[in-house]
C-alpha cells in the first residue's frame, strides 16, 4: 500500500513540455478561489456575495462545459487551442482589471475557462496512454503531485503578496505568470507536432 510515483520513460518527454501547463491551469484556479470573488467585490464596489461568486461560476462553468464537447478531441492540438484561449481570456481579465471594468473581468473569466479545463483534461489524456498498465497509478500521481502543489502554493504566495501590496498588483503578476507558463507548453508542444511533419517532409 505504499503510494508511488514516478514518469514513465516514453512519458518523460511530453511530461515536461506539459508541467507549465498543469502549473498553469491549476494556479489560474486557485487565484479565482482565493482573490477572484474579492477582486470582483472590488471592481463592482460591492460587497454581494452573489456577485463574488459568481466570477468563480464565470471560470468553472464553462471550463467543465468545453471539456464535455471535446472529450473526443486530438489531446495535443486540444490543448494547444486551449491554451491560446485560457491566455486570451486572462489578458482581458487582467485589462478589465486595469480599466476598473467589472464586465470585462467576467467575460475574461468565461473565456479563460473555455480553456483552462479542457488543457488539462488535453495532458491528462495525451500522458496516461503513453505509460504501460502497471505504471499508470504512478504517473497519474506525478500528475496530480504538480497539480496540488500548483493549486496550493501559489495562492499562498498570492496571499502574502496581497498584504505587502495592492490585490491589483498582485492579480496582475499572477496572470502574467500564468500567461507565460501557458504559451511555453503551447510552443513546446507547437514545436513537437511540427517536427515530425517537417521530417516526412524533409524525406520526402
């Protein structure tokens, strides 16, 4: 009963290219679960607490709702899209953000979620088949190893940032942060699935 984990040989690759994203997608949820709903209070002036959790439903619900439609997608170019999408709707959180334009923070938050689970629905099902039947548990827990420490330890970072400085700062460096992490995993993966087109090309 002693837990495992480990990558297998043939997943090694792939599961570097896609550790930013995992760290990626699960820090951009555990901002909206941390600051989301006072950052929204704070654009609106509110203190509904309606309204603050509906900027959380703004990044799950659609997230869950794109992973459903495209369960069936090709895993690499899905997350690939995916990523493009999440970074898009995170640029214009963090402009609504900036502009002080509450509706903008939601829209952005509706299209960063379009993104963020179906990226990491995408890793999980381009990595599992690569590992054989019996190393499959230690991979998923490798996985999910980068996806708890990405989900809890920057929103403690986040945290103590809030206190040293302003919860706009802080969202600001954050999605950056998520942003880059994210266009690294698509050019990676850009650059793995254009290799071998410009090798049969090269052959040929």
């Amino acid at each position: 009963m002693r837990p495992h984990i480990g990558v297998p040989r043939a997943a090694r690759s792939l599961f570097a290219a896609s550790m930013p994203s995992l760290i990626a997608t699960w820090a951009l949820s555990a901002l909206y679960l941390s600051l989301g709903p006072s950052l929204a209070l704070s654009l609106l002036h509110s203190d509904s607490t309606l309204a603050g959790a509906l900027v959380i439903v703004a990044l799950m619900g659609p997230g869950a709702l794109a992973a459903a439609l495209l369960h069936a997608a090709e895993p690499r170019l899905l997350e690939i899209r995916s990523l493009f999408v999440l970074i898009v709707g995170v640029e214009i959180t963090l402009l609504a953000v900036a502009l002080g334009f509450p509706v903008g923070l939601y829209a952005g938050s509706v299209i960063a979620g379009i993104g963020y689970t179906p990226a990491f629905s995408a890793v999980f099902r381009g990595l599992v088949p690569l590992a054989p039947p019996d190393k499959r548990a230690e991979l998923i827990a490798s996985i999910y190893v980068v996806a708890y420490l990405a989900f809890s330890l920057p929103a403690i970072i986040a945290g103590v940032a809030v206190t040293h400085y302003s919860l706009r700062e802080t969202t600001y460096v954050y999605g950056l942060v998520v942003m880059v992490l994210a266009a690294m995993t698509a050019v990676a993966l850009w650059r793995r699935q254009a290799s071998p087109r410009a090798a049969v090309g090269a052959r040929r």
